[in-house]
C-alpha cells in the first residue's frame, strides 16, 4: 500500500514538471498582406498564456517609416535618427487567456513592406518571444497610366513588360525594355542584330556601285516582262 502511494505522488510529481515544462506563451501575428495603395491594414498579434498562472508581458512592434498610423494615431515613441516608429503595450494575462492586440496602418508608397517581428517579452518569467516576419505587398489602383512609383512589378496592368519604368524586368518579349543594359537584355541584342544587319546590307550597297545597278536591271526586266505577259493575255482576250 505505501509503495502505491509513493508511486502516485511520483506520477503527480512527473505531471506537474511536464506540464510546467510544455506549458507556454503562443505568439501569432495575422493582417491582409495583399492589399491597394491607400487601404487600410489591421494587423492582430494575438498571445495566448499557456501556463497555470498570470503572467505579464511587454510587447513591441517595429514599423517602418513608409506606413503611416491609422490607430493609434501617434506611436509609443520614434526612433528619431532614422524615424522609425515603435507602438509599445503592456499587458497581463490571467492562466489560459487569449489577448488580441490590434493596430491599423495605412502604406503610403507601393512596393513590399517587411514589419519586424514582434518582440515579446514575459516580465513574470523573464523570458523573449518574436512572432514572424510580415511582409505588406502594396499594389497599384490601375488607371492605365504608369507613373510615379509604378512599375511592371508592382503594377503590371499600368506598365506592361518593356516599359520605360526605372525597372529592367529581363522578360523574353520582343521588346528592348530601355531600362535594361544592352547586354543584359536578350530583346534589345536581337533589335540590335536586325540594324546591324540592316546597316550591313545599306554599306553594302553604297560601296559596291555595280551590285546595286544588277539588282536595279533585275528588278526592271522583272516589271517589263510582267507588263508584256498581262498585255499578251488582253490581246488573247483571256
């Protein structure tokens, strides 16, 4: 009878350090990362207190200069040397809650925007958490007109493949993009070849007198005995 009492403290003992042990702080961060220059982004970072009893946290995001605050309006503070605004929260969570923490931000530029990860800190255990990196993908309104920061990556319906918009895109189209080297893009090396050849086939001409006038007779005899056949068949009646 005592050793079964022994070996249930045990097996109670083992579970309380399993548990303390898998018990955590689960860290995710969600938002729309495909989104139209001049929409709205919330962004939920959502934090779940896996162990038995409270815990405070610090929580830091990191946002870059090109994203403008919607909610809150003003940041925790800016790093001001390269102005990059901070939003900081400060947070208790009972066993077992789930604490959302939202934000809205709008981007003002087009391209892709990489947020930090968010950096979490649990007070109570002095321990560090990160979410993931997320990456904004901020596109064009299409107005077919390609402008300001459009360019065939991030607006391909404005700015098809080979315009002229500061962006090589190394596409096998058939069009020279004016904003590749000449040797980087397989288009323009063929554009080239045809004036070369073009240009070939003018000095030859110019330079050899004799072969021009033999194709100009060629080309006579071939327009004279064209007239003479189509004069034949009208005296034939045909």
């Amino acid at each position: 009878m005592e050793s079964i009492k022994k070996l249930a403290i045990f097996v109670f003992i083992v579970a309380l350090l399993v548990n303390a042990v898998s018990a955590d702080l689960v860290i995710s961060r969600e938002a729309n990362t495909r989104i139209i220059l001049g929409e709205q982004v919330s962004v939920s970072i959502k934090i779940v207190n896996d162990y038995d009893s409270e815990t405070f946290i610090f929580v830091k995001e990191q946002l870059s200069p090109d994203l403008e605050l919607v909610d809150p309006k003003k940041p925790s503070y800016t790093i001001t040397k390269v102005n990059i605004p901070i939003l900081t929260w400060n947070e208790k969570l009972a066993p077992k809650e789930k604490k959302v923490i939202t934000y809205t931000i709008k981007p003002n530029i087009l391209g892709k925007f990489s947020i930090l990860p968010t950096e979490i800190r649990d007070e109570s255990r002095e321990e560090l958490y990160f979410a993931e990196v997320l990456t904004l993908n901020v596109l064009c309104i299409p107005d077919s007109s390609c402008n300001g920061f459009e360019n065939h990556i991030n607006c391909p319906a404005d700015c098809p493949s080979g315009s002229a918009d500061n962006v090589c895109d190394f596409r096998i189209d058939g069009v020279c993009d004016p904003d590749c080297e000449p040797d980087s893009d397989i288009d323009c090396k063929k554009e080239e070849s045809k004036k070369e050849i073009g240009f070939s086939i003018s000095i030859l001409f110019l330079n050899n007198p004799i072969m021009t006038l033999l194709i100009a007779f060629a080309l006579l005899v071939l327009f004279s005995y064209g007239i003479y056949m189509l004069t034949k068949k009208k005296s034939n009646g045909i």
